[in-house]
C-alpha cells in the first residue's frame, strides 16, 4: 500500500489539484483541442454550438467553473477564438439553459 494511500490520498483523483487534468493550462488546452475538432463544420455558428454544448455535457461543473476563474484572473489569451467565444456564451446563460446551447440564427439573404 502507498503512502498516499495510507494517508487517505486518493493516487486516481490526485492530477485534479495542481498537475495533470485538472490544471487550467490542461484545462484551456482540452477547450482548444475540442475547438479544432468543432472548426471542422462549415458554419462558425454551428462549430460555436458544437463547443459549448460539449462543455456544457461532459464537463464537470469544476472543470468549467476553474476554467472559468482563470479567465477571470489571467484573462483569455490563451484560448482559440471558437472556444472562447463558446465559453463566452456558456457564461452568459442561465445554470439551467447551459446543458444546450443553440447556434445563432442564420441571417436571411436578401432577395
């Protein structure tokens, strides 16, 4: 058994802190690399969406929220402009709206 262990240090969760996937560089660094994978669709808005709405669903509440404190602090210099501007609108929805965010409507033609 580990000292870790027998101090009631939990080695699994132990990244969650100060290394490893908890960190708000890793943190920014996920946001920007599911940004890549959203910059694929044809259309800003709906890669916006895609970002947020992944956020919003598979991230925990900490992650967002320690993200969302180092943006405070730091600023956002570190983040691409899709994510940023997905977490930009995460932030700006009430808690209850946040699970889904919805693209922009499209702008009509002119005809």
């Amino acid at each position: 058994m580990s000292n870790d262990a027998v101090a009631g240090k939990d080695s699994a969760g132990a990244g969650h802190g100060s290394e490893g996937h908890g960190t708000s560089e890793h943190l920014v660094k996920m946001a920007n690399d599911i940004g890549h994978f959203f910059g694929a669709e044809p259309e800003r808005e709906d890669a916006i969406a895609g970002i947020a709405n992944h956020v919003a669903k598979f991230w925990t509440k900490r992650m967002r929220d320690k993200l969302t404190a180092q943006i405070k602090r730091d600023g956002d210099a570190g983040l691409d402009e899709l994510p940023r501007e997905a977490l930009r609108r995460l932030a700006a929805q009430p808690a209850a709206q946040a699970s889904t965010v919805q693209p922009a409507p499209a702008k009509q033609a002119a005809h």
